[in-house]
C-alpha cells in the first residue's frame, strides 16, 4: 500500500468555496480502482488548511488515480485560483492501524 498525505491552503475568505469543491470531488472518485481511501479534513486551527489522507492498493493505483481526467480537471485546474501556495505532499509507509 502506498500512503499519501497533502495538504492545502485556502487563500483566506475562500476555504468555504475550496471544500464545497473538494467534496464534490471526493463524491465523483467514489468507484475508483485501487484507492482504498480517500479522505477530506479541515484544520480546526487553521480553517485554510486542508488535508487529504490518501491510501492506495498500489503505486499503480495512484498513477492512475493522479492520471484520470477528473483528477487534472479538478486539482489542477479548478482548485488552483483557491490556492494560497503549493501543496504539500508527504508519501508515508503505514506503520499500524486501527480501521
């Protein structure tokens, strides 16, 4: 399995619209080969902040999840004007876990 944590920052003022459009998001990846999770959060600290948790069967999971149209539509184009910097990606190998 392969774990990837991002986060991104909302510029301030835009959070609200930013996780509106991530949710819609989430909603339309729900049958995709090869993510076993796909999770949204928002900071409590920071409302700007937002985090996904991702876990993927496979590396070839995640290419592909980071290849299909929706993905380039939504995260590379849609979400950039919401952006108040790069996101952060942090690849983890799961250590233990309680589902």
């Amino acid at each position: 399995m392969i774990t990837n944590i991002v986060t991104l920052k909302a510029k301030p003022g835009m959070e609200g619209e930013m996780a509106e459009l991530l949710k819609s998001y989430i909603a339309q990846i729900s049958d995709e080969e090869g993510t076993l999770t796909y999770t949204l959060l928002q900071a409590k600290k920071d409302p700007t902040e937002f985090i996904f948790y991702e876990v993927y069967k496979d590396k070839a999971a995640m290419e592909l999840h980071g290849s299909t149209p929706l993905f380039k539509e939504v995260m590379m184009e849609k979400v950039v004007p919401f952006l108040a910097g790069k996101p952060q990606m942090t690849f983890c190998d799961i250590v233990a876990s309680k589902e």
